[in-house]
C-alpha cells in the first residue's frame, strides 16, 4: 500500500513564499517518480513538475518555471514544492501524485498510480 500525504499548506501574502512537503510510505520510495498537481474548483487538475527517481531529471509547467522549485529526500521519504513569489492565483489545493517509475510525468491525472488528499495553500494580498 502506498500513501502519500501533502503538508505545509496554510496563509501566505502575495510575493511570498510557501514549501509542500509529500512524504511517501513505502519501502521502495527511490523507485518511484513524483510529481505535482494543483486543482483550482471547478477546474481540471494541473500538472505543475515532476521529478524523477533520484533527482536527477525534473521537469517544470510553463506557469510556474522560474517560481517553483522541485527537490527530494530519498532518505526521508519526502519531495518538496517550493513556491516563491506567490500570486492570488496560485491560490488552491495541491496534490502529489507517485508513479514507480525512474521517470514518469503526464497531465493524464489516470496515468498517475497514486494520490495525496491534497493540501489547501491561500495566498492573500
């Protein structure tokens, strides 16, 4: 069984800076890629980056290069999303996504193996 858990959301202002975690409970987390979504109401999940197996591909969506940051810690099980110069916009729940795979990344939210609940981050001006 594998479980994902996003943390970190909460308030942050406008211009401000904000960083998810997702850890993973399973044994083989390094065999497995991540990556991160966002899903504003009314609206379709968006990919936002992924990253594979050990770091060493990543991969950014045009609305966020430049702002966000991907990393992991295969030692603690965990992949962060640093957000920087946040925008109102950016105002949503964010979810993480593990496929086992080095490499694995698509905006077919069905292609992905598995799923955080998802962490609710506000950017207020």
């Amino acid at each position: 069984q594998v479980q994902l858990v996003e943390s970190g959301g909460g308030v942050v202002q406008v211009g401000g800076s904000l960083r998810l975690s997702c850890t993973v409970s399973v044994l083989t987390f390094s065999c497995y890629a991540i990556n991160w979504f966002r899903q504003a109401p009314g609206k379709e999940r968006e990919l936002l980056s992924a990253i594979s197996w050990n770091g060493g591909r990543i991969d950014y969506a045009d609305t966020v290069k430049g702002r966000f940051n991907i990393s992991r810690s295969n030692a603690l099980h965990t992949v962060y999303l640093l957000k920087n110069i946040l925008k109102t916009e950016d105002t949503t729940v964010y979810y993480c996504a593990a496929d086992r795979a080095p490499w694995h990344t698509s905006t077919n939210t069905r292609d992905m193996g598995y799923w955080g609940k998802g962490s609710l981050v506000t950017v207020s001006s």
